[in-house]
C-alpha cells in the first residue's frame, strides 16, 4: 500500500464540492491540490497539511501532529497528523478545514518550462 486509501477516500468525500481540486501521486502518497496547489497529502500513516504558519502556535493543545522535516529542514507551514487521532470525523474535519482556510493565501509553486 502506497498510502493510506480509506484516509484519502475520506478526503476526498470531503473535497468533492470544490470546484478545483485534483489528486496527484507524488511521493508514495497521495496530493490533493486545491486551486492548482498542494494542500493535503496522505501517506501511509500520516496526514500533511499546509497549513497557516502563523497558526501553528495555537494547536499546542491538539495532539497527534509535528511539524514536517526533510533530513534536517523543517517544512515552515506543513505539519504532519497522525492518522491515529484521524477517526473521528470531527478531528479530521478540523485539520482539513485548517489547510482549506489556508489555501487561498498560500503561493502556488512556480510552473516548470518545458523545452
């Protein structure tokens, strides 16, 4: 299993009423861009999120999420959730309610120039 496939059908379930939204497999998990950016991922255990780095000192009362890292780098704004505090819908709405409010002030990755 590459990712977590009932998580991301939830999410999904959760996104279908969005106008933009498209799911692309990128790094053994699986993306969901919102309005042509990264806004949610689905691994095999965890939920990334892109979330308001402003925000992130208001959910030291939530459990189950760190910020993300690759090798020594912390990601500024994504955060990664367990998926073990994930079934409960009301938890997994809030974090997904958390990335959409966010989505529309976040910068969208420069486009790549084929050649």
């Amino acid at each position: 299993m590459k990712y977590n496939e009932t998580l991301a059908f939830r999410i999904a379930e959760r996104l279908m009423h969005l106008p933009d939204v498209e799911e692309k497999e990128m790094f053994s998990s699986l993306i969901f861009m919102v309005d042509a950016k990264m806004c949610i991922g689905v691994s095999k255990r965890n939920l990334m999120l892109r979330l308001n780095p402003d925000d992130l000192g208001n959910l030291s009362n939530k459990d189950g999420w760190e910020q993300m890292t690759m090798g020594n780098k912390v990601m500024n704004g994504f955060v990664l959730v367990s998926e073990d505090v994930l079934n409960r819908n009301d938890e997994l709405d809030f974090w997904i309610k958390l990335a959409l409010d966010f989505n529309p002030l976040a910068k969208a990755s420069k486009k790549k120039v084929k050649r």
